[in-house]
C-alpha cells in the first residue's frame, strides 16, 4: 500500500513539473515543405492509410533496409560469439566461443579506456559522461559473457556510485557558492578554448556522471544476471 501510494505521489510530481512544458509548446502553423509534399501525395502514390508505415518501407525505404540489416549483423555475431550446448529440461544452455573467451580479457581494458576518453573529451567533441558510462558498462557485460568473470565487487560498485553522486551535487554546490548560481563550471579556470584542461567545471562533471551511469548500468547488468541464475539458465 505504501508503494503505491510513493508510486501515485511521485507520479503526481512528474506530471506537476511536466505539465508547464507541455502547454507552452509551441504549434505550427503550417507544416515544413517535406512534410506537406508527403501528406499530399503519399495517400494517391502509395495508397496507404497509414502514412507513417507507408513512408518508412518506401520513401525511407533504404534507410529502412539498412536498420534490418544492422539488426541482422547483431544477431549473426551475438549468435557466432555465444554457442548453445544443450537444451535439458526446457533449460537453455550456453557458452562463450573461443573468440569470445581469448578476446574479452583483451578488449576489456582497451573498452574501459575508450569510455573514459569519452567522458573526459565531453566537452570538446561528441560524448559525454552517459555515453561513456555505457561503454564502460558494456565492458563489464563482455566479461560476463566471455566467463571471465562470475560476478563484480557489489562493495566497490555502490562506493563507485555513492562517491560520484555525492561529488556531482558538491561540484553543483560548488558552483552555488563561488561562482553565479547551481551547477556553473566556471569556480575552475576556463583555460584555453579547446584544450582538455578547459571549460572550467565541466570536464569534471561529465567525469562523475560517467562514472555513475556506467556504475548504476553494471549494477543493473549484474542483477539481470543473478535473476537469470535463479530461473535456472546458464549462460
């Protein structure tokens, strides 16, 4: 009962803080060029009801294709690098193939440090902290499939986690006190425009959320994995 009701009121906080977005939105008067010229001939073209179907399998058609087949290499890796063993008592069975094993070790640490560039390079090139941290993560889910690896320090996980969360609100504090409001980089030198030591706190702060999201999705991983475990398939 109190779980829905924290559910119900944290619902209510959401929409309360949404709802002013939603009604300052701003709306069109009329639609942009590319749009009209579909409206206007897809239905006699394509004969489609449903605009949205009959432009992505035929105007965007390629595009379409292309997302298929980037799907279909996913698969047919995912399927070359995981072997199935057995199937006893409607319980899958799988293991890791010798690429898998003899690789993950080796690219673990090569993974771990792309992701830290990310993050570290936030703020000169595309990136940041959430796409470095879940590349970091998907570091962590290469040792699992390969077998290296059974299970993560859960102690150093959550120190990982408490630690940048708590050092992210003290960086915005920071900001509060002695620069012009929460969360303003500039208490660090800004040094020169598009060097790494540069644009003040920022580089920081990207750092601690990169940490924290790639913590918060190895944790999320580990747990998939212990649920899998107790539902009986091995991986």
């Amino acid at each position: 009962m109190i779980k829905r009701f924290l559910a119900i009121i944290a619902l209510l906080g959401a929409a309360a803080v949404l709802l002013p977005f939603v009604l300052k939105l701003p709306t069109e008067e009329a639609l942009p060029g590319l749009a009209s010229e579909y409206i206007e001939n897809a239905p006699g073209e394509l004969g489609a009801a449903n605009l949205v179907t009959g432009i992505i399998v035929t105007y965007r058609g390629l595009d379409t294709l292309g997302e298929v087949a980037v799907l279909f290499a996913a698969t047919a890796a995912v399927g070359l690098l995981l072997k199935r063993t057995g199937n006893e008592g409607g319980v899958s069975h799988w293991r890791a193939s010798e690429i898998l094993e003899s690789g993950g070790g080796f690219l673990f640490p090569l993974i771990i440090l792309y992701g830290v560039y990310i993050f570290l390079h936030g703020h000169l090139t595309p990136g940041g902290g959430f796409q470095g941290g879940v590349v970091i993560a998907t570091g962590f889910l290469l040792l699992l499939l390969s077998g290296s690896v059974n299970s993560f320090n859960h102690t150093v996980m959550s120190l990982v986690e408490s630690f940048s969360g708590f050092a992210y609100v003290a960086v915005a504090l920071a900001g509060l006190i002695w620069a012009a409001g929460f969360l303003d980089p500039r208490f660090l030198p800004q040094g020169d425009f598009g060097r790494l030591f540069s644009a003040g706190a920022i580089p920081v702060i990207y750092s601690l959320i990169g940490l924290k999201v790639g913590a918060e999705l190895i944790g999320i991983l580990d747990a998939m994995r212990c649920k899998v475990r107790r539902e009986g398939v091995t991986a």
